[in-house]
C-alpha cells in the first residue's frame, strides 16, 4: 500500500489493492504513440489511392521523427505493462519516474508539430491542428493531474507465495 492511498478513497482502487489505470492515462499513451499507430493502420490498409501516412507526415523525415519522439512514450508503456504483484518491486522503482519521459516526449512532439506549422507557414492543416490541440492537452493532463501523481507513486505489493 502506498503512503498516497489516503488521498484518493477505496473507489479508486483495485483488487491487488494499487490505484486504478486512469483514462487520460491510456489516452495519454495512445495520444503520444500515435506514430506507431497511424504507421500499423497503413500498413493494414494496403491500398494506393487511400495514403494515411501523407495525411500525418508530409515526408519520411517528418515520421522517423516523430517515431523517434514517441519511441520516448514507450519506456512507460513498457514498464506500466509489468505493473502487477507479480512483478519484480525494481520495476516499482523505476516506475516512480515514469511522468518524466511522457512530459519530455509530450514537450518534443508539441514542439515539433509547431515547428511543421511554421515551416508550412501557418497554412491551416487540420491534422495538423488536431494534433497540435490533443498534444496539449496531453501536457495539461501530465501537468495538472494529482490522480497521477497518485498513480505513479503506486505501485503492486509483491504476492505472497
């Protein structure tokens, strides 16, 4: 049990005890590996006339960075994985330390949809805009949310064997 479980009721937690997987959580992960998303769906449409990885990145540079930068958001996608009692503590240690990479990658991934607008002029691009608008959100969320904080200073006790 953590110290922090005062904070938030009985409610909030799961039965191993741990708090609960927030949604903005997992929209967080799914908002900052978005790269490696658009990149599976474009591979599984397969077809020429319908090119979803031009509507997202303009040239292959722009989606190697991109995947460099969400590649960022997978270290805490790794290690929320291992998140059960069955787990080794260690990777309760490390986890402690998961908001940082997400807040770094949130950073360069806003900084660098800002960067393409100005290279393009601040010509309107809706997925550009939408992008630009989820990712800031996502910042406001690792930002602001006390839950979080909660969350990743949680982790599952060991199961006795």
């Amino acid at each position: 049990m953590s110290k922090l479980q005062g904070r938030f009721g009985p409610e909030y937690w799961d039965k191993y005890g741990v708090y609960k997987t927030p949604l903005g959580f997992n929209l967080t992960l799914i908002v900052l590996l978005r790269p490696f998303l658009i990149w599976l769906m474009s591979a599984l449409t397969w077809r020429p006339d319908l090119d979803i990885m031009s509507l997202f990145f303009p040239s292959k540079d722009n989606f190697f960075i991109a995947i460099g930068i969400g590649s960022i958001a997978l270290l805490p996608a790794l290690v929320f994985s291992m998140r059960r009692p069955t787990s080794t503590p260690r990777w309760g240690d490390i986890w402690g330390y998961m908001r940082w990479p997400l807040l770094i990658a949130a950073l360069l991934d806003l900084a660098w949809l800002l960067m393409q607008a100005a290279n393009g002029h601040y010509q309107f691009s809706f997925y550009l805009a939408s992008q630009i608008v989820l990712v800031s959100w996502v910042l406001l969320y690792l930002i602001n949310s006390r839950y979080l904080t909660c969350f990743f200073s949680d982790w599952p006790e060991p199961e006795a064997k």
